[in-house]
C-alpha cells in the first residue's frame, strides 16, 4: 500500500500498482495544481515536491513516494494568505494561461529553500525544464527573483 505525507497530511490512495504520482494526486487525492502536460519530463507541468526536491510526477512511480513527504502548489498557500512567491506571481502578472504555473512555483519554492537569495543565473537554471507557452519567462524569472528579496525561504 502507497502511503505518504501530502502537504503535511497522511494519505493512503487507493490506485493500481504501476500508477505515477501524477495520477494519484490528481485522481483519488481530488488535486488539480500538479498537471499532465506531455508525460515525458519534458514540459514541467507535473512538478512536485518529494522531501524537498522538485520531481517529475508524470513519470514517478507512486510507489517511490511511499513514507516520504510530497508538496504540491495546494500546499504552498491559500488564497487569503498567498505564498510570497503566489503573490509576486500575482502582482508582476507571471502567468498568462496558468497551466505551467503550479510546477514552476514548486521548483521556485525548492529553489528557494536551497538559496534563498539566488542570482538571476540560478533561477533560470532551476526553471529550465518548464515549458510556457505563453512567453511569460521574463516575468517568470522577475518574480522569483522578487519573492527572493522579500526573504522567503520555502
């Protein structure tokens, strides 16, 4: 049986022996921050937190995150009390259409908790493997880089 803790919960979803982690969040656990995008690590949509480090839910076995610790963008704030990182987002206009979002929050929280005050070298590096379609990187990176300032530390 898959057990882990999710955004400081215990969970125990109910989901066949080959399922990723991407389809137990998003199928008995109800969530719809991480997403399916192209199922290949190649676009970062699916981007959690596994004790601290982003992975690529899409292809992780669910099992891998048994008696570990998982984070997703639910977990990192809520509407009345955003996440320093959601609010820059918020407020520097980061995000047009929003699906790559949740994964490059993730790996912008971890990046973070590492270096808390990264160059903007760093960030670019650590959001790398996400894929926005949008053409919203340059914004991308001025909001990390503002939550960064603030002193956030993930």
């Amino acid at each position: 049986m898959v057990r882990f803790e999710l955004n400081g919960a215990a969970v125990a979803p109910e989901i066949e022996e080959d399922a990723t982690l991407l389809a137990a969040l998003r199928g008995p656990l109800g969530l719809s921050g991480p997403r399916f995008g192209c199922g290949a690590e190649q676009c970062g949509a699916c981007v959690v937190l596994l004790d601290g480090a982003p992975v690529f839910a899409c292809t992780l076995p669910a099992a891998a995150a048994t008696g570990r610790r998982v984070e997703t963008v639910e977990g990192l704030g809520t509407p009345e009390a955003p996440h320093p990182l959601q609010r820059a987002f918020l407020e520097l206009q980061a995000g047009q259409c929003g699906f790559c979002l949740s994964g490059i929050l993730m790996a912008a929280a971890a990046l973070l908790h590492r270096v808390p005050r990264p160059s903007e070298a760093q960030v670019r590096e650590a959001l790398d493997p996400h894929l926005c379609r949008c053409g919203a990187h340059n914004r991308i990176i001025r909001a990390v880089l503002r939550a960064a300032e603030e002193g956030v530390a993930a």
